[in-house]
C-alpha cells in the first residue's frame, strides 16, 4: 500500500485549504467550496481508515 494514502490525504488537504480561491475562479457562489470541501474530508477519513486498516 504504502505511502499513497498519505499522498492521497496531503492532496485533499491541499484541495481544502485553496478551496476559496478555486471557488472564486469558478464563480461559483461557494457551490463549489462545499463540494471540494465535503470530498476532500470524505478522502480525509476514508484514507485514515486505510492507514489503520493497515497497521
């Protein structure tokens, strides 16, 4: 497995914190901040539970 649920969680941390500016981009009345927001936590926790999965 190794280290691409880390990778997977630096990205969808990456993805969160720049949200309101991809938002902004988009003009998207923070549609878009909400989406990219709730997928980022759901790979968050999914990638989490893989790390324990694995220890």
């Amino acid at each position: 497995m190794g280290n691409f649920p880390i990778l997977l969680m630096i990205a969808a941390m990456i993805c969160a914190v720049s949200s309101d500016k991809i938002d902004m981009a988009v003009k998207g009345d923070n549609k878009v901040k909400k989406v990219i927001v709730i997928f980022s936590a759901g790979v968050f926790f999914i990638c989490t539970i893989a790390i324990i999965a694995n220890l």
